[in-house]
C-alpha cells in the first residue's frame, strides 16, 4: 500500500536561480528545517545511504526525505519504510531541480514538522551541479565501481559539494581503484571538502556520516 | 604524449534535431561510414569496453573513436594505446550531445578513412536520450552495481536504444542484483531490445557484442 504522495513538479517561471534559491535558504533557515540536497549518478547508492541515515538520525530529529525521479516511485516506498515522511516528485523528463522545483517538492512534503528534509536529486552528475536548490547543504556520493577517474570527468559535481560520499567500500578490492588518488583530485578541486568513505551495505563510515550531519543541523539552527 | 586532438563543441545553432540527424544518417550512409552512440551512466564501464571492442574489431574495419567528456582526456588516452584513431570533445558543460553537436565532433576526427565510428556520450542516462544524434544505431550499457531497478527510473534511455550491454557480469555476486528482473524491466519497455550480459574487464560476452556490430555494419553498408 503507497502512504506517500506522488507530485509532478511543473517547470520553473523564475530567470534567476540563484536569487530563488537564495530566497529558500532564508525561509528554511527562519523556520528551523536544514535542506540538504543530495547529489550522485544514477546506482550510486543514494536510497540504501539514506535508510543507514534515517536510522541512525530518526530518534533525534524529524526528517523528511523528497524522492526525485524521472519516473517511478521504488525509491519512495523503500524509504516510507524506515517511518521517514516522504514524497515522491516526478520531475517528467527534467534532469535535475532547480530552487523553485526544489520549493515545489517541500510545499507537497510540508515541513512544518520536518527538521532535517533531504532531497534525493535526479541521478546525474552533470546537470543537478549546475542549478542551487536552496538547499543547506550539498552532499554527493561517488560509489568505487564508478571509477576514481570521475573528479577528472565531472568536475563541476566535486567543486560545489560540501561533502563527497564514498560508497560501496565493502567491495574495494573487487575493483581496480585508487582510493588516495581519488581524494588527491577531489581535494585539488575542493580543498575544504569533507570525506567519508562509506557502506551503505555494511553501515561501515555511517557514524562518521550522521555526525557530519548532526552538526551541520546544529550549525543551521544557532 | 598526447596524439590527438581536443574539439571544444560549439552549442547548435539548429531548432530541428531530428531533421538535422536524418540529414546526418543519410550522409553517413552514403559514404559506408557506421555511426554507433554508446551511452551509460558515470562509470559504468564505456572506455574500458571500447578498448576489448576495439581489439576484437581492429583486423575487420577502420575504427574512430570520438569521446565527448565535460572535461579531461582520459578516456582518449585510454583509447588512443589501442591505435585506434581518436579526439577528445570537449562539451562545455553540456550534458548531451545533438546531432549538429556530433557532426562537429565527426568532422574533427575525420570519416574518410573510418568504417565504424564510435561517439562515446557524456556519462549521463537522462539527457543523452532525448536528443537523436544522427546515429545508425544506439547502445547503452548498464552496470551490475549500478542494480536491476534502473529500467524503472530511467525509462527513456532503455526504450531508445537497440542493444543494452549489462557489464561487470564478473561482480554479479557481490551485488544484489536480480538478472532476470532486470532483463524483463528492458524488454516491457523495448521488446525488441537485443540485451547482451558482458564483463569488460574478463571479456566476457565480448565476442558476441562484436558480432552484433558486425552484422550492423554489414547491414547499413547493404
């Protein structure tokens, strides 16, 4: 049975980006909900991420999770399982949100009760890197089979995140990657970058993780 | 040392992408040169599969390579040890590439002397597929890590393509990962789809990949 609400966001009329989205930024921070936007290619593991995430946060903060997607709403009902408030946002065809989409998404999730909302982007490395959303803070997760090569590749992802996620540590050795030269680059790109390596499998770094949060909600209501 | 070139691709000047790719594919087929657009999600194994279809192919045809990239030139590194011919595109930040786009990029490598060329797409399964390039035929691959449910999520690109490469085959049972799901996902959207399981990096499934190519070669040179 679906206990969540699937919205189709409708394009934006605004020009300026920017100027919305810092306009967001201040409505959420006067009423106390911290935005997180999280970023990462598509099979990443931005879903598994964010059930280790509500587990670990749910008993000290209300959190609602905004699923943004082509199409479909699996991710949606994988998290209403943890008892998170979510909402699936059907962005037809768009392949990243922008401030007035992401405001589309928290008016139809409602944040009233909401202290942590975290918005699952379309999954893309390119295009969601290039529009703010109003958000808090920007994480973005990098999974070991994509490659240490993709902070060469995509560069603009790595330059505007406040956090890089690195999942899917479990299976290191199944792969050839270099996991001191992949932070080589990303810190070359974004010196002042936070890094995690993660498994959203195991829970391993998850810890780490939810403190980084933690924090940075903190931060946000002071 | 770098033997090749880089092409920054200027943004089209066209209203009509389809028209200007059927324009494109008609004079490919003139001049006997194959158009093949491969197309997947960051990391999912594109390179490294161009190199063992490089190998396996070498002996039958010319081959030309264009990799188009926001940025770096990795990838044509990586492609230029195999001898086959090859330029870096640069997009500027643009998430796909259209018709006019990779005409630019075809006239840059240089055709005359290619039977099979190959466009490497920007790493992306969302933009890519709205825009028709002018191909003879379009591939995507998907990777085991990335799991079975992108069919669902980003419908489009699996419904355009006419052969869906599912590599990392190797890794199958460090994920979870349901096979047969996923190839029924495919066909419910792209019942003609020809799907081929691979590993680029054991080469398994090469061979048959390979042959499929022939033949579509051999078919838009009839």
């Amino acid at each position: 049975m679906r206990t969540f609400k699937i919205l189709e966001i409708k394009e934006s009329v605004f020009d300026d980006n920017n100027r919305q989205a810092n306009i967001l930024r201040d409505e959420l921070k006067k009423e106390k909900t911290f935005l997180l936007n999280l970023m990462s290619s598509p099979g990443s593991g931005k879903t598994t991420t964010l059930v280790k995430t509500i587990k670990a946060l749910k008993d000290e903060m209300r959190i609602g999770v905004m699923e943004a997607d082509i199409d479909s709403d699996v991710d949606a009902f994988t998290i209403s399982e943890t008892g998170a408030k979510v909402i699936q946002l059907h962005t037809g065809g768009m392949c990243h949100l922008d401030s007035d989409m992401t405001k589309q998404g928290l008016e139809g999730l409602g944040t009233d009760d909401i202290d942590l909302a975290i918005l699952e982007n379309v999954g893309n490395l390119v295009c969601p890197a290039e529009f703010d959303t109003g958000a808090s803070k920007s994480a973005m997760i990098l999974s070991i089979p994509e490659g240490d090569d993709k902070p060469l590749k995509y560069p603009l992802m790595f330059s505007i995140v406040d956090v890089v996620l690195i999942n899917k540590i479990d299976v290191l050795e199944h792969f050839d990657f270099n996991l001191e030269a992949c932070k080589e680059r990303i810190f070359k790109l974004n010196p002042n970058v936070k890094i995690i390596t993660i498994s959203s499998r195991t829970g391993e770094g998850i810890d780490e993780w939810a403190d980084w949060i933690r924090n940075a909600v903190k931060e946000w209501n002071q």
